[in-house]
C-alpha cells in the first residue's frame, strides 16, 4: 500500500467522526484524543487484523537504547 491510499483511508475513518465541513474552531483536544484513542485501537486490515497500538508497542519493534 502506497502512502496517498494509506493517508486517504485514515481520512476516510476520521470523517466517520469529524463529517466534511466541521469546523475545527469548534472541536476540543478531548474529541481529538477520543477519536485518536479509537483509530490507534481499531484492527486494521492492512496489520493482518492488529490494531496499530499493539503493533506499534510489540515486542518486535522494540529495540535497545
């Protein structure tokens, strides 16, 4: 998957909650963090159904400092 259909489907579940034409004038950082909190933990397709949380954080991307 290239990065423009990576970036056009992450649009595409952020306007699941922000519908095109919202204002973000009117949007709070706690909506941003709830939305944020429920993408980063929703199992994706493209990770072989894992969440990007848990595969951010797995063991296999952990490297010594």
């Amino acid at each position: 998957m290239n990065l423009r259909s990576l970036s056009d489907m992450s649009d595409g579940l952020i306007k699941q909650y922000f519908k095109k034409g919202s204002s973000f004038e009117n949007i709070t950082e706690s909506q941003v963090e709830d939305v944020m909190q429920k993408l980063n933990h929703r199992p994706r397709k493209t990770l072989n159904y894992k969440t990007p949380h848990a595969v951010f954080f797995s063991d296999d991307n952990r490297q010594a400092a």
